[in-house]
C-alpha cells in the first residue's frame, strides 16, 4: 500500500523533487465548497471543528473533489484555547472572538496559570478526526497535515480580543511588557505544541505553523520577541514542518526558524525565484498563486500557475499552493482545473 511517508507532499518536504511538484490549498476545506455549506448548516464553526465525524468529512471534501495531494485538517487556530477553556468564538464574516481579551499582566497570569497539559487531555476529538482522515485515506497514500496557529498570530486575536489590523495591541506589548509578553507568547507556544503532537500522534504526516500576522512586525521586533516562541512551538515535532506568513519577505531568513522548519510558505508578492535567493538550498518553498488571479480568465490564471511552477524551480523542492487561503468566494472548479493542470507538468 502507498505509504503518506512516500507521499511527493513529504518527499518535497524532505528535498526531493519528484517527477512534478505536489499541490493542495490553504482553506481547501472551507466556504468555496457548497457540499462543506450544507453540512455546516446549524452547527457553530468550532463546535464542528470539535465533532469529529464532521471535521473528518469536511477535511476529505476537498480531497475527493480536487484530488489534491494532501488533506489539510478541517480545524482552527484558535481550537486548543477553547480546549484550554478559554472562552472564544468564530464570528461568521470576522473571525475569532475572545470573551476576555488578555491585555494586563494580571489578565496574562490568569490564562498562563493554565497547564497546557489540558489541552492534550482534552483532545481526544482532534484525535479521533485526525485518525478517521488518515484511515480513509490510507489507501490512496494521501498525507494528512495538521497545523497549529503561531504564537504571535494567536496573541494578535488574543490580546486585541478579536481580529484587527495592525496587531497593536499585541506589538505594544511586547514593549509595554515585555515579560509578560513573553509569558503569555511561551505558553501560547506550549498550547500549539500540545495541538500539533495530538495531529500527529492520530497521523498527520507534516504540520503547517501559521503565522499569518508575521508580516506586521519589524525584523528586529521578530528576531526578539516571536521566533524564539515558533520555534519552541515546532520543537520535538516528528513529522516535517513548514511555516507560513503573510507580507514576510523581510523576515524570510528568520522564518527557517535556524532549520526546524522544512519548508517556508510564501505569499503572493515574493516571486519563488526571490524567495529561494534569499533561503538558499536548505529549505522547500511553498506557494504561491496569487489567490486574485483565481478570479482570472483561465488563460491567464494558467499562465500564472506555469510562471509559479517555473520559478519553483529554483528552490530544492516546491509545494504549489496559493499565497494565502482560498477566499470564499472562490469557484471551486477553479481549483479543481490548477491541479488538473499540475498533475499534467513533467
Ligand atoms: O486550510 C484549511 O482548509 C483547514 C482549515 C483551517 C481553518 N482555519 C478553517 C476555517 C485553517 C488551517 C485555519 C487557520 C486559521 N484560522 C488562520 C490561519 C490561516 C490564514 O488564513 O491566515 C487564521 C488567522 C484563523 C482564524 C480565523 N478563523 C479567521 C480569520 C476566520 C474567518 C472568519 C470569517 O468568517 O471570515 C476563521 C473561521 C474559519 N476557519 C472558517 C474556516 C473554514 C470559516 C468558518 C465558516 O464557515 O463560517
């Protein structure tokens, strides 16, 4: 039986360029499917990601309609602070919301006090979904990767209460307090670690840290206060990771976390070609269709997709997928017709 170990995904991780790159998308699984609206239909976006039939059957969604190379897990950043027992929900149109927003030290002793050690006794249904999509998809060989929200970008939600722009609150922080910052950001980045190893003991075969919010800091503000928290979050993990921001062409370098992770995820404004310049040979690219151009005749959106692949070429080994998610309004055929297209590259 094809193993997930064997999979082009992980190969690419590891180096290897296969006889053409694998390709998934960010949000595969998400609102441009009508079959994930309909089963959504009643059911809070957390309380679905915590039902494990249901986050199973949303993961593979994607996976049988687009035949993509890998199964993203159907979950959210946000998943193991509610399993922490903090208070949060996903406003449908605006994102993650914090009853109690962690904005004073004393906010930031209270939710430290926690033993990250819940969030693992307490996921037994990330567990179970995970295990559910790596047996469906056993057969086939198709990798499951698992993911966890970084540090930073977590305390972006969390310490604003809710989602913004410029991360203020947050950033503040670090200066404001810094001690406390790096409490809070530690234990952030212990939670994930826990969120990360219950994917992978249930069989994820790769992770992704998001990041998302990186691009908002300063280089010297990244080096200081937040990769040293990412790279603990990826610490000890047992299958390959790759680690994804948005606007983070300044950062790249940093970004490899001093090699723990193997593959950086690229947005669309950094061509590849650039990117691995900047990176060198010891880490896999990831990205990075614009995802504007998927609104595009096809033509041109092919022509895109072919400029993407091209300048891959230049980094060890390339993952083809969008600089950042597929946005809902997305035509899934689309989707469908890149991979098709990619799957014909020799
Ligand atoms: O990629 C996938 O298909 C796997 C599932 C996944 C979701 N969220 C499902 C989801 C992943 C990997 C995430 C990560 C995530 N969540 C990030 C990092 C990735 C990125 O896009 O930068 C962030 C910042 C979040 C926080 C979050 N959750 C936001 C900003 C939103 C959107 C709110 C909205 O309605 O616009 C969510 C909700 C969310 N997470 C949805 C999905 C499918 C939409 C929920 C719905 O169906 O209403």
């Amino acid at each position: 039986m094809p193993h997930p170990a064997d999979s082009l995904l992980v190969r690419a991780l590891h180096g290897e360029r296969g006889t053409r790159p694998p390709v998934w998308f960010m949000r595969q699984a998400g609102r441009s499917l009508p079959e994930y609206r309909e089963l959504r239909v009643g059911t809070r976006m957390l309380d679905a990601c915590l039902t494990p039939d249901l986050a199973a059957e949303i993961t593979l969604q994607p996976v049988r309609r687009h035949r993509v190379d890998a199964a993203v897990f159907f979950s959210d950043i946000v998943i193991p602070l509610r399993l922490a027992g903090i208070a949060v929900e996903i406003e449908p149109g605006r994102g993650p919301v914090f009853e109690n927003p962690v904005r004073t030290a004393a906010d930031v002793a209270r939710v430290t006090a926690i033993d990250p050690d819940v969030v693992a006794a307490n996921a037994a249904p990330v567990r179970d979904a995970v295990r559910l999509v790596a047996s469906e998809l056993a057969a086939t060989g198709t990798p499951v990767i698992g993911f966890a929200g970084a540090p930073f970008t977590l305390a972006a939600y969390l310490v604003e209460g809710g989602p913004s722009k410029e991360h203020l609150r947050a950033r503040a922080m670090m200066h404001a307090d810094p001690a406390a910052w790096h409490r809070l950001a530690g234990w952030l980045a212990e939670v994930s670690r826990r969120f990360l190893t219950a994917q992978t003991e249930a069989g994820a075969s790769a992770v992704q840290l998001f990041d998302s919010w990186a691009g908002s800091l300063s280089a010297a503000d990244y080096r200081a206060f937040v990769a040293p928290h990412s790279r603990r979050a990826l610490e000890g993990a047992t299958v390959p990771a790759i680690h994804f921001g948005v606007g983070t062409a300044h950062l790249l370098t940093d970004m490899t976390l001093g090699g723990v992770a193997a593959g950086v995820g690229i947005d669309w404004r950094t061509p590849l070609d650039t990117a691995a310049g900047i990176l060198g040979s010891g880490v896999t690219l990831q990205g990075n269709v614009d995802p504007a151009l998927l609104q595009a005749p096809w033509p041109v959106l092919e022509a895109h997709v072919r400029d993407v692949v091209e300048r891959g070429r230049a980094a060890r080994a390339h993952i083809v997928n969008l600089g950042h998610g597929v946005p809902p309004e997305a035509d899934p055929t689309v989707l469908t017709r890149i991979v098709e297209f990619v799957k014909e590259l020799r």
